[in-house]
C-alpha cells in the first residue's frame, strides 16, 4: 500500500488568493506539462485519477491541493512549457507559478518532474533557479526511465546528477516510471521525511515485502531443481 494512500482532492485554485491557508506541509510537484507529472502523483498514491492526465498537455491550468490523513499536502502546480496559448496567458501562469513557489511559506520541498530523454531543459532550470534560494530540499523525478534501456538509464541518472551540482546538496534525483513502479519506494521516503510522515515504519515494512520475495524466488528456484534431479 502506498505511503499516501490516505491522498483525497482537497481544493483547486486557479489565482494564489484562491488557495487555502498555509497551515499544513506541502510538497509541490512541478514539471513541464508533458512529462508524466500527474501519472507520477497517481502512481505515487496508489489512484489511478486523483490527479487529472490531460490527453493535451498543458491543459489543467490549476493549482490543486491533494490532503492527507496528518494534514499535510501534496500540491499538484499547472505544467510549464505550454503550447496554443496567448502570451499574456502564459506569463500570468508562469507569474503565478513563481509567486507560489517563492512567497508560500509553507512549502517544504519540491519535486521537479523531468522526462529522462530530456532531462534539465531550459524551463526546468529556470525552475531550479527560482525555487533554490528558498534553501528547501528539491527532487527530481525522472520519469519514463522505462522508455530506456538499462544502460542508458543509468547513464541518464548519472549525467543529472553531475549537472545538478551547480546546486550543491539541496537537489537530489532519481530514476521514475509511472508505468513500471520504478522507483516509487525511493520516492515515498524522500517526501515522506520532508512530510514528517511515519518511513521508518515504512522502511520496515519494504524490507519485509523483499525478504518475502526473496524467499519466493529461493522456492522457485529450489522447486526447478528438483524438478530436473533425475529420479
């Protein structure tokens, strides 16, 4: 069961004024509007339509606030890089996605979703540089690893985090596919620290979920040779 299990819709605003008092965690997530970012939340939650997967990107122009069971948030922002929009359109967005991540004080991290065949844009730089001086932990997603070979993967996962030194300790980033649950423990336990939720009791209950595993795989195996032992 995921660690966020508990996740309902909890309000939508579409200007900062509409947004609830900051009086709980947040956790923002943040990422190019065709980069997996609300299959990251669902995959996340364990809920398949909490949050909306647009069939066009850069549709869903709300910031939407997700409540838990301890009365802390995950905040789903608008997609940046949007396509068909007025400019004026855009810079109001863009306008009130900084404000958000600059003024609301009740942020305690931010996780940046970046599609790993094409990781670290400019827009997801300028993400970086507005968030940062905040001195708040940052995460980077990088979702569809799936779409890679294991190789390229890894390679991908390693020149990231070279290029993500220019931002010292605060930032962190890990591989993610939404579709294969790749990653999804490792994620958990980075928001769920910053959430304050329980990972230590979480941390446990994966080992035992891989100890089982193991035991299974060492039956299987077991039962093949037996199986092949002649008589």
């Amino acid at each position: 069961m995921s660690l966020f299990s508990n996740a309902a819709f909890h309000v939508s605003g579409a200007r900062l004024s509409d947004l609830p008092p900051p009086l709980g965690a947040e956790v923002a997530f943040a990422g190019r509007s065709n980069a997996g970012k609300s299959s990251a939340i669902n995959t996340l939650v364990g809920h398949t339509r909490l949050a909306f997967v647009s069939k066009t990107p850069g549709r869903t122009q709300l910031i939407n606030f997700f409540r838990l069971a301890n009365d802390t948030f995950l905040v789903d922002l608008p997609g940046y890089g949007y396509a068909d929009v007025p400019d004026s359109v855009r810079r109001e967005w863009q306008q009130m996605l900084e404000s958000y991540l600059t003024l609301r004080q009740s942020i305690f991290g931010l996780v940046i979703i970046m599609d790993s065949r094409r990781p670290l844009t400019t827009l997801d730089q300028n993400m970086l540089n507005w968030f940062a001086p905040s001195g708040k932990p940052i995460h980077v997603l990088l979702t569809k690893s799936d779409k890679l070979t294991r190789s390229q993967a890894a390679q991908t996962l390693v020149a990231t985090r070279e290029a993500l030194k220019q931002w010292g300790d605060q930032v962190t980033a890990q591989l993610f596919s939404s579709l294969k649950k790749v990653g999804v423990e490792e994620a958990e336990l980075v928001i769920g620290t910053w959430l304050g939720l329980d990972v230590v009791a979480r941390e446990r209950e994966y080992a035992k979920e891989r100890e089982k595993a193991l035991v299974a795989l060492a039956a299987a195996k077991n039962s093949g040779q037996k199986r092949k032992t002649p008589g």
